[in-house]
C-alpha cells in the first residue's frame, strides 16, 4: 500500500517532470525533425491512388516570365482568369504576384480609378463568387494576431461612403506562407499544417478583428455552391485548430496546363485563347488554380514536401483543397490534449515505477508505449494524428528521473532506518554491558565473599581461639589472602576497562564463532583441524537480553575452546580434530565443543570439580534462559562440551 505523502509527492513529481521535458523537448530541433520524418513516412503510406479529377493547375513558369511576348502584367492575368470562367471552370483561385499588393499604406482605397488595376477589379466586381484572391500571411498564432493586407485596389467600393460592395472575407482567402518551410524542420511548418479559418486585424493600429477563411477552404466553398455539391465546407469552418495536408504525391502530380497551351501572345498584351473548345474540356466543373510553379521566389513560395522535394505554394493548395474535397486531411488536436496525454503517460510510469520491481520496468515501458502507438495508429485510421516522437522522449527521460529519485529515496530511507537501528542497538548494547558488566560485578563479589573473606574469617577466628598459633605462618596466610583480594579488584579494573560488545558477534553468534576460529589458526594458538557446523540462528534484533546472552555464550565458548587447547591438542594432549556446531531446533538452540583425544587430563575432569573454569560455565549456564551445559566423555574416545539455551 502506497503511503500518502510518498503518493502525492511521486505524482506530483511525475506530473513536474512531464510538464518540465514536453516544454524541454519540444523546443529541441532534433525531437521535431524525427517526429516530422515518421510522419511523414506515415503520410507515404497513407495517401490515396489518384488526385480528384476537379482540380487543375496552370502553372505560371520561368520562359513565361522570360517571354517578353506574352507580358504578364495585371490586363493578361485578368483576360487569362476571364477566359477561364468563361470555359466552364467553376472557381479560379489566384495568386497575385508579390509586387501587386499596395503597400500598407494604401488600406483605404486611393486611386480605385486607376486603369492599371481596373481590368482585375472588373473581374472580381462581376465573377466574386467564383473567384478567389489568395493573400499570403505568416503562419497563424494563437497568442498574437497579425494585419490581413486589404486587396483595397482590386475590391469594387461605394463611390459614396466608400464601403467594400464586396466584403473582403467572401473574395479573399489566406495562405500561410514561411520561409523557413524550404527547409521543414519542425511539426508546425506551414508546408504540413495549415489552418482553414483564422482571425485578423483588417487595418494597422485598429482593434477591428476579422475571421478569414483559407484560400482552399474559401475555393471549396464556392465550388460546392456552383457544383450544388454536399457542403463540407460548412463542417470545416468549425475546425478552429490547424489540420494536417493530406499529399497525393510529388509535385506534378495533380494535372495542369501550361500558359502558352492556354494563351498566344497579342499586341495589346492580352490572352488570345488558342482553342475555347480544347480549353473548355479540361477545366470545366473545375477548380483551376493558378500560379507560379518553378524558382525559388516569393511568386512561388516554394517549399519542402512530404516526398522530400521542392513543391510550389500553388501544388500545397492543389493538395489542400483536394484534402478538403475528399475529407481525408487529417486533424491534428489542441496542445492542451497532447499535453494531457504526456501528463497521464507520466503518471502511469511514476505509478509503474513505485508499484513494480526494477525487471518489470522495461516491460512496462513497452506495454505502455505499445499502447499508445497502437492507439495512434488507430486513431490515424480515424484520420486524426498524435505525435509519437516527443511522448517517448519525454516518457523516458520522466521514467530515468522518477527510478533515479525513487533509487536515491530508498537508500535516503535505508540509511535513515540504518542510523535508526544503529542508534536502538547501541542502546540495547549499551543496556547490555551494564546489565553484565552487574552480574560480573556481583560474580565477582561473590567469589571473594565466599573464598577470601571466608578464609580471612576462619584466619582471624584461629587468631582468637589459640593465642599460641605462629605468627609468620598467620602473617603468610594473610598475605596470600590480600594478593588474592587485591588480584580479584584488579580483574574488575580490567574488566572495566574492556567491557564492551564483541563486534564480531554482530552479525550473528556463528559469525563470531568462525571469526575467532579463523584468527586462532592464522595465530598458530590451535593447530588441530577444525570442523565447522554452524547454522545460523534466528536472533531477535535489537534484543538487550539476547545482546548479553549472546556475549555469555562466546563467553563459554571461549572457555571451552581454551581448554581443549591447553589440555586435549598437542604437546598437552593427543586430539587431531575439534568439531564446533551451532544448531537450532525451534526456540531451542545448542553450542557444543568437541575433540577427539583419547586420554581426558584429570585437571579437565579437575575442573568439573568446582576449578574457576567450571564456576563460570555453571554461572554461565544458570543465567541464561533454561540454560543447561555438561562436559561427557563419548565411547569413541571424544570429549565433549555442549551447552544448550532456550532463544528469549
């Protein structure tokens, strides 16, 4: 189970973290141009077999400019676009050339008289429902809206108050148009997205906003009215987010007629149509787009396709309003939903990376980021689009920092539980010693109660029941009653001095035991071979009982082993071999010493006696928990020693 504050502390984190590396990533040029190739690889696999029959281009050329014969000023393009109409097609879609935009300036019509814009403005006064203007801007931004230049010249106006016969926004469609898109790099390139309805300022220094439609969507519109066809395009204008461009193939896919097939050159630089009735077959019912289809020029506004060549700004309408026309653009969502989406795949990792184990973590991954392509590529199918590319990213680099934290979260936890537990057995071992350190005292005590001060009274009884007793015999045995006195004081000095916790026994009393086996035989002190059966003993932790038990019982061990060393191993003795076991049978536990000597020293048997040795070993043996311990000679010649204790 999760505890509370670590659960809003990790999704808080994951949640940062998602938010932190979309921003990040999103601002990295190589992040973009992955995800713009694998989209683009998606896009090759996703287009249709053939372009719509409805749409036809007239490509304006490099030897069209160079033919000074043909001068294509303002009256040929305009008797071009009349001859068009007059042909059957349904819309013409223009693309004016740079130059012919009035400057900013001239936003309110000036000179609307002129005759050098009157020919255009004729056209657009009779034909305004099958015509449209294609007005280059930059690419939309949400934050900031920008100027939509006013053809002012080329709209018909109210001679009296000077009001547009025609609104602006029915003649005039946008284009969104970037220098940079030659050379896509990044999702948002103008040559992959576009929008089809857009807001604008209509003059300088005004706040009077405008809704505007894109030139492919304008086109659409009005073709659908000549055509009596389903309206699409009245469903689109609901689409305030910008789509993807749906690429039927490379340039010179869509048809097209080149403007010498079209027109002949004429001494008053007008278009003389070579065949109205060839003419009339290829663009009727049709939506005829014209435009500047070679140079890398701002009449061309070339830019980088799909396909991985140069595509003039006339074919990404031509794909545009094809998209349109078929419902096969593809929709791209808001940024607050992709941002959701990371956000939520941000938090799966951080909720995978609490919950499961370090192994499980790369198949969590996959799984997830599994998911969600597979969830892609459906929703592909749906004709809607989800970057791929920078979720990964960010799903990674999230997954590396939430396991980093979460890594130096546990060792900040362990070594909080380690000071924790190191601080509790210090106690328990500080509890311990003086626990001990009273009984050995108490030992001590009374050994010289029951020893030196018993001798010294049956001394000073003697002393006064015979007067006649010798006194340097007297003086002798008093003597030797203080050495041993003052002997018995300064064991309690050193044992002062000592007491403390075996660090060996630590890590358990096997580990304690091996320990000390190891450093006689490195010391040369035992030289018989060494049998090891010890197990591990399930000892209660922090235990300041069992902390001075266990002491107790290396204690005895140490006794036991000192004595087959000095009596049982050679020269002293005729043993070979010293087997130590360790063993626990439920809360029961069981240290025996033994050696194989064939002949047992009557001082060892001496010592069952009552010696020193032996007083400690019963003392030993009575403090711990039923405690017991016996000393047998086996009929295979061992000796053995074995102590047994209940675990508290």
């Amino acid at each position: 189970m999760w505890r509370r504050g670590w659960q809003i502390k990790f999704l808080s984190l994951g949640i940062g973290c998602g938010v932190f590396y979309n921003f990040i990533f999103s601002q990295i040029p190589l992040v973009q141009k992955l995800e713009l190739q694998l989209q683009d690889t998606l896009l090759r696999l996703h287009y249709p077999k053939s372009p719509p029959k409805e749409i036809i281009l007239v490509k304006i050329q490099r030897k069209d400019l160079a033919n000074q014969m043909l001068s294509l000023g303002r009256v040929f393009y305009a008797d071009l676009v009349k001859h068009l109409l007059e042909a059957g097609a349904s819309v013409v879609v223009l693309n004016l050339r740079n130059d012919w935009r009035e400057p900013p300036e001239f936003d309110y019509p000036i000179k609307i008289t002129e005759p050098i814009n009157r020919p255009l403005k004729n056209l657009v006064q009779n034909h305004s429902n099958r015509l449209v203007l294609v007005t280059r801007t930059n690419p939309i931004s949400n934050i900031k809206k920008q100027n939509f230049l006013i053809y002012n010249h080329l709209i018909p106006f109210d001679g009296e108050q000077f009001q547009p016969l025609i609104p602006p926004h029915t003649i005039q469609g946008f284009f969104e148009y970037e220098p940079e898109a030659e050379f896509s790099r990044n999702l948002s390139s103008t040559a992959r997205r576009s929008h089809l309805v857009g807001q604008f300022f209509i003059s300088h220094g005004s706040n009077q906003v405008e809704t505007f439609k894109s030139a492919a969507l304008l086109a659409l519109e009005k073709f659908e009215q000549q055509e009596k066809k389903v309206y699409l395009s009245s469903k689109f204008t609901q689409v305030p987010h910008q789509v993807k461009i749906n690429f039927w193939g490379k340039a010179g896919t869509f048809p097209s007629l080149e403007l010498t097939s079209i027109c002949q050159p004429s001494k008053d630089k007008k278009c003389l149509v070579v065949s109205g009735s060839q003419l009339s077959q290829k663009v009727g019912r049709k939506v005829v787009l014209i435009g500047f289809a070679e140079g890398n020029n701002i009449h061309t506004m070339a830019m980088l396709s799909p396909k991985g060549d140069s595509m003039a700004g006339v074919e990404i309408q031509a794909n545009l309003i094809a998209s349109l026309m078929t419902d096969s653009f593809l929709q791209i969502p808001p940024q607050w939903v992709e941002l959701i989406i990371i956000i939520f795949g941000a938090v799966l990792f951080t909720v995978g990376i609490y919950r499961y184990q370090k192994w499980h973590l790369l198949c969590l991954f996959l799984v997830l980021f599994g998911s969600y392509f597979g969830g892609c590529l459906i929703l592909w199918k749906c004709k809607w689009i989800l970057s791929i590319i920078l979720p990964l990213f960010v799903w990674v680099a999230t997954g590396v920092s939430i396991f980093i934290y979460f890594i130096f979260g546990q060792q900040k936890e362990i070594i909080t539980l380690q000071n924790y537990q190191i601080t509790q057995l210090k106690a328990a071992e500080q509890e311990a010693i003086l626990s001990r350190t009273r009984k050995i005292l108490h030992r001590i005590a009374s050994d010289i109660h029951d020893g030196a001060l018993q001798d010294l009274k049956l001394v000073m009884d003697k002393i006064e029941l015979e007067p006649d007793l010798d006194v340097d015999l007297i003086l002798e045995k008093l003597t030797a009653l203080g050495q041993e006195i003052r002997e018995k004081l300064s064991n309690i000095r050193v044992l002062a001095g000592k007491m403390e916790v075996t660090l060996a026994l630590r890590e358990g009393l096997d580990v304690g035991i091996s320990t000390t086996l190891q450093d006689l035989v490195k010391s040369g002190k035992l030289t018989l071979t060494v049998i090891k059966e010890l197990q591990p003993l399930q000892e209660p932790e922090l235990n300041s009982v069992w902390i001075e038990h266990r002491e107790e019982i290396y204690r005895f061990f140490r006794e036991a082993l000192n004595n087959v060393i000095q009596h049982a191993q050679p020269p002293h003795g005729t043993a070979t071999q010293v087997c130590i076991s360790l063993g626990q049978q439920g809360v029961r536990c069981t240290l025996a010493i033994a050696n194989d000597a064939s002949i047992v020293e009557s001082t060892t048997y001496g010592r069952k006696k009552g010696g020193y040795g032996t007083k400690m070993m019963d003392a030993i043996a009575a403090e711990l928990p039923d405690g017991a311990w016996q000393m047998l000679a086996l009929p295979d010649g061992q000796v053995r020693v074995t102590l047994s204790w209940r675990l508290p």
